[in-house]
C-alpha cells in the first residue's frame, strides 16, 4: 500500500513540479529544464527531483542553483495545489541518464563500423 501511494505521489510531484517550473518561476537563469523523474520516500518526507536542462555543464550548474535557491516557492506552490498534510522536501539531483544513452548509442554505432 505505502509503495502504491509512494509511487503515485511520485506521479502527481512530477506533473505539478513541471507545470510550476514551466509557468510559475520566473527566474531568466533557469533556462529550458525538464523534470525527467520524482522518486519519493516510502514516508513521503523526501522527495528527490531529477531534472534536466539543455546546455552546457557551467549553465545546468547554474540552473540547478536556481531550483535550490527557489525551493520554498515551489513547496509552497504544490502546497497549495496538493492536499496532503506534510510536503515532502525536495532535492534536485541533475539526471545524467541522456547523457549516458547518447554515449552509449555513440559507441554502439562506432563498433558497428
């Protein structure tokens, strides 16, 4: 039962958080981010946010002190749109896992030649 509801929360945390970030912070430093996952807690006390952004390493860097820095906004945005009685605390984690598929499909075709 705590994994479904986990799991769902994870669903609901995602939509939301993109929906926040894409129209609600208006921060010129974010630049173009994706929410690629959500994975709560079984206790829904954390929540780790893993996002991506499009550019170069120095600019991710930037804009992922720019969702640290804005965190209280948007716990306070999905507070209001989620009825739950404790938010869980967001950690933002840079998500490498497009970066490894585009590597990995890279060596994949130079073996192929």
């Amino acid at each position: 039962m705590a994994v479904l509801k986990a799991e769902r929360m994870d669903h609901i945390l995602l939509k939301e958080i993109s929906h926040i970030l894409q129209f609600e912070l208006k921060n010129p430093k974010l630049g173009f981010v994706t929410v690629t996952d959500v994975q709560c807690t079984k206790d829904l006390s954390l929540a780790k946010v893993y996002v991506s952004f499009l550019g170069k390493q120095d600019r991710n860097d930037a804009g992922l002190r720019v969702l640290n820095q804005s965190k209280g906004f948007i716990r306070s945005n999905l507070a209001k749109k989620i009825k739950i009685r404790k938010m869980p605390d967001l950690v933002f984690v840079q998500d490498h896992s497009l970066e490894q598929g585009n590597r990995i499909e890279k060596i994949l075709k130079d073996i192929q030649k």
